[in-house]
C-alpha cells in the first residue's frame, strides 16, 4: 500500500491536553471533559501553513516533529 505523502516531508503539531478537535480541556471530578480553548499558537500555525510561510521554531506548546 502507498500513501499520498509517501517520500514527502510531513511535519507534525500535536498540543499537550488537547482532543482531536485541538481543543485544550480540562477534566471535572465526574471524568467528564470540557473544551475550553483553542491552544496558544494553533491558530499562528495554520496561517503559518496557508501562507506558505516557513514555520517557526514553536507555537505555543506544540511539539513539533520535522523530517
């Protein structure tokens, strides 16, 4: 199988306490997860990106993964 990215630079963003939706959370004594925010710089990122702009060493806490 072959992907589409195969052979092709990806770099990846994922934010500490954050859902798939990249919202940051926080957790109630009952277990039950409530959205708060967007994540600091998540929004830098994607503009970032749309632009075509290089992006930058961080964005917020992000762990960024380059190739």
């Amino acid at each position: 199988m072959t992907f589409p990215s195969a052979g092709r630079p990806i770099t990846t963003a994922p934010w500490p306490r954050t859902e798939h939706g990249i919202f940051e959370y926080e957790t109630g004594a009952d277990g039950e997860r409530t959205a708060l925010r967007q994540p600091e710089g998540y929004l830098a990122l994607l503009a970032d990106f749309a632009r075509g702009a290089p992006l930058k060493a961080g964005y917020g806490d992000a762990a960024l993964a380059r190739p």
